[in-house]
C-alpha cells in the first residue's frame, strides 16, 4: 500500500467535517440523539471516504490500514468540529 494513499485519505478531514455537517443538518435530530448518532456518522464518513482514495490512487489497498485510517480521520473531523464550536462558543 502506498503511503500517499493513507495520507490523501487523513487529508480529507476537512471533506468528513463538512459532509457530516450536510448529513447533521438534514436528519435534523434532537440534540441528545445528535452527538450520538454524529460521532458514528463521521467515522463511516471517514472511513468511506479514504477506502475511495485508496482504491482509486492503489488498486488493491490494504483493507485494514484503510480501515483504520478512516476511523481516524472520522474521529479527528469530530473533534475538529466540537473543538472549534467550543472556540466560537456555540
């Protein structure tokens, strides 16, 4: 597996944020279901799309270090997302 394919995929971070945001916004959940359901969301978001940078930069990646790749990248855009409201103060 090449490195470049595991990097491209933790670089989409900010891509995760921003479609966990658009998913957020349309199921519209209560607020106690939202951090719940959202954290999940966002590591099959990560998860989805650094196994779709793998395959396209690497025929045959490496399933489980793709896998774990994605996991990180779910949890880092989570916690870039709670990270930075806590900043603004929303």
């Amino acid at each position: 597996m090449d490195d470049l394919a595991l990097y491209a995929g933790l670089g989409g971070v900010p891509v995760v944020v921003g479609l966990t945001e658009v998913v957020k916004r349309f199921l519209a959940l209560p607020e106690e279901w939202e951090k719940r359901v959202i954290l999940v969301v966002a590591i099959g978001l990560g998860v989805g799309f650094n196994y779709l940078v793998s395959m396209v930069l690497d025929p045959k990646p490496a399933t489980s270090v793709t896998v774990a790749f994605g996991i990180m990248a779910g949890l880092a855009a989570s916690g870039l997302w709670s990270g930075s409201k806590s900043v603004v103060g929303k």
